[in-house]
C-alpha cells in the first residue's frame, strides 16, 4: 500500500498512518499543518471508525478502551457483523468497519449519550459473549487523528507529543478559521 496517494479526479487524498506497534489506518488528509518545521495531518479514517462498549442491564454502556486484538469478543463480533455483509478491521487508535452502512434517518435515530464526554453514539449491533452482551456503536461526532508526516510516511501521534501538540494544532486550526 502506499503511505500517500492523492486521485486526479478531485478526491481527497489518503495518508497510510501506523501507530508504534506497526497497525495500520487508511485515512482522508483533512487538513496539513505546519508546526515548529513539522508537518502535522488531521485526518478522518476511511472506514467507518467503531467503539465496543459492554452493556449491562440498567447503567450506562461501559466503554472498553483497551481490547487486545485476539479477544474473543472480536472474534464474535467478525460473525455477527458478517451477517450484515460487514467486517471488523483491527486498526491502528480503534476498531473500524467496513462495508455498505445504512445511512441513518435523523428522524429514526435514537442518539445515546454513553460517557462522560456526552459524545454521542449510534448502535450497529449488540451480541453475547457467554454472560455478557456487547454492542458496537458508530460514534456520531467526527473521529480525527493526529499523524506527523515526516519524508512521505505518517506516523500517529500520541501519548505525551499528542499532549503537547493539540492546543498548537487547534490554535492554527481556529487563525485558519478567522482568516477565512
């Protein structure tokens, strides 16, 4: 795969980003930002970006933030999914889906507030794993990522660099704003 491809025909171009572990996301380039002689790339994954949260009967959707990839829970996801013409991808920063989504009706939609951010998620399928039930939800609010682009590759930033860039980059992103 190529780490950067731009189409002809007016399309967004794609970054290839892979966190330190070696994963890996296809992206569409948003924006470019130059910050301190670096290039910064807000990007919006290409497929369908997913969250899984545990559901338990009267409370609130517990999101699972860190899931190894060879959980078992996965591997009832990939099955359930398949029934819907879907697949579960295993990216770099979250799990995506890929396959024709139904659009939503804005009329039928039945937005849930799960966490404290009060981000707002949409169900695509909830499943049992022995005792418990699971649900993958589309979060409904952008999904954006941070990748350094250094000699043509995008690397993800995180941890303490992430910290340390993201008011930069929205700063530069609001004097952007202004200016337009």
């Amino acid at each position: 795969m190529a780490t950067s491809e731009a189409n002809t025909n007016n399309e967004v171009p794609t970054v290839l980003v892979r966190d330190r572990q070696g994963s890996a996301i296809l992206c569409f380039l948003e924006e470019l930002i130059n910050i301190k002689e670096n290039d910064y790339a807000l990007l919006t994954p290409v497929d369908t970006p997913v969250s899984l949260f545990r559901l338990i009967e009267d409370e609130d959707p517990e999101l699972l933030e860190t899931i190894d990839s060879t959980e078992p829970i996965l591997s009832v996801a990939d099955v359930v999914l398949q029934e819907h013409d879907l697949t579960l991808v295993r990216s770099a920063v979250t799990l995506t889906v890929t396959g024709e989504l139904d659009e939503p009706d804005p009329e039928e939609l039945e937005e849930e507030d799960i966490d404290d951010e009060s981000e707002t998620y949409e169900l695509l399928v909830s499943f049992r794993v022995e005792e418990e039930e699971y649900g993958l939800y589309i979060p409904l609010d952008p999904f954006f990522i941070v990748a350094k682009i250094k000699d043509g590759k995008a690397s993800l930033v995180e941890g303490d660099e992430f910290d340390k860039v993201q008011p930069l980059i929205e700063k530069e992103l609001e004097d952007k704003e202004l200016t337009n």
